[in-house]
C-alpha cells in the first residue's frame, strides 16, 4: 500500500515562530502537494511539486513556502507564522501517468496562538 | 479553469436510506471526475472516479456515481446508508494528464439510526 506520512499530527506554535511541516511518501511518485483545509472551504492548493527541486505555486501560497530536496521528501515551511494559519494541512502525492489519483497522508492540524 | 459546485454542507440521512451527494462541475473539455471521502481524523481517500467509457461508474463500499454531461453533473449515490457511512465527501476535477485537482467544498455526511 501507498503510504504518505506527515511527521506531526498536531502542533501548537506561537505567532512569529518558523513552522515546519514534513511529508514523506514510499511509492517513488512524482508529483506532491500541500493542501489547506478549513471547514465550509474545502481543500486549497498551496503548493505542489512535480520534481525533485520543482515546485510551482497553488492557489494560497502566501505565507508558506516549500522544499524537496529528494524525491520521496516534500516539505511546507511557514517563515513566520500566523493566527490566520491555523488550520488542517494535507500533504499528497501520485505518479504522473496516475491523473487525479492522489494519496493523502492523515493531516496535520496546526494551531497558531 | 475548471471547478466543482457541491451544494449542501451537511447531509443528513437514515441509516437505510439513499445516499444522494450532488456535484456540478464546470469544464470546457472532457474532464476527468472524483469523488474522494474523509473519515474522521483521517486523510482523504479515494472513492471512484470517470475518466473515460462507461459513464456509471462503481466505487468502494457501495457507492456508484454517474457521469452526465448534458446535464455537467457527477452525483454520488449509494442504495442504502449505513452507519459507516458517516464521513466528508469531497468532489474534485481536474483534465487528463492534469494532476492539480479542484475540489469542491465538501459534504458532511451524518447518519441518523
């Protein structure tokens, strides 16, 4: 089975801290996202990847930028965080050829005080 | 751009009664269309999906969704609920060899013993 891991389930930050949100699939995919998820909003892309050292913005990048230095590793970094980034992340990943199939990892839930 | 519309953030249904989840979509092409579920503290997951071919297609657990395009519409439906069934359903589209996926905002299932 397709795994996706994201290291922290949860976590409790202050208001200016750096963030860091790892993700790490085992299936050799190519492409991977970080998706922000707020109840009545659905998922919003913020960034995706679709190689090692590529990245291209989603549709909320602001606030957040990204990482992947080796392919299996696909990192969301919050250079300072706010109280409007409190929310559910979900880190994803798929192959290529697999259109729209994306496996998800369970989510981490950050809270910005 | 291509979008999906999901009215309706929280469906109730009868444990035993038909489950109807409704997602328009938007696309100036052939799109490719998903229906993913969330369960509690879970990542998302995928449920089924159209590609091309048979517009009725089969997903897990029971559920069947139908692709008509006269009418820009993909519902989900499952015969009869179960307490299982209790979840979030995300409607998501994108276009071939296209993996950034729009998902509408989501449904929040509950079912009623």
């Amino acid at each position: 089975d397709v795994k996706v891991t994201q290291s922290s389930r949860y976590l409790v930050k202050r208001t200016g801290e750096k963030v860091f949100l790892e993700c790490v699939q085992d299936m050799d995919h190519e492409n991977m996202f970080w998706y922000r998820q707020d109840p009545g909003l659905g998922l919003r892309l913020i960034y995706f990847s679709y190689d090692v050292k590529m990245k291209e913005k989603g549709d909320i990048p602001e606030g957040y930028s990204v990482s992947r230095e080796k392919k299996e590793r696909f990192s969301l970094i919050l250079e300072s965080a706010s109280t409007n980034q409190t929310s559910m992340y979900l880190c994803a990943s798929t192959a290529t050829v697999n259109t729209g199939e994306l496996f998800f990892g369970e989510g981490s839930r950050l809270t910005v005080l | 751009a291509q979008s999906v519309t999901q009215l309706g953030s929280h469906v109730s249904v009868s444990e035993g009664a038909l489950v109807l989840l409704r997602c328009n979509y938007s696309s100036s092409v052939p799109p490719y269309l998903f229906w993913y579920v969330q369960y509690p503290n879970q990542g998302l997951q995928l449920l089924l999906k159209y590609t091309t071919g048979a517009t009725l297609v089969k997903g897990i657990n029971g559920f069947e969704a139908e692709f008509k395009k006269s009418e820009t519409s993909f519902h989900l439906t499952k015969p009869s609920a179960h307490m299982s069934d209790a979840a979030e359903y995300f409607c998501a589209v994108t276009l071939y060899g296209n993996n950034r996926l729009a998902f509408g905002k989501g449904n929040q299932v509950v079912v009623i013993p």
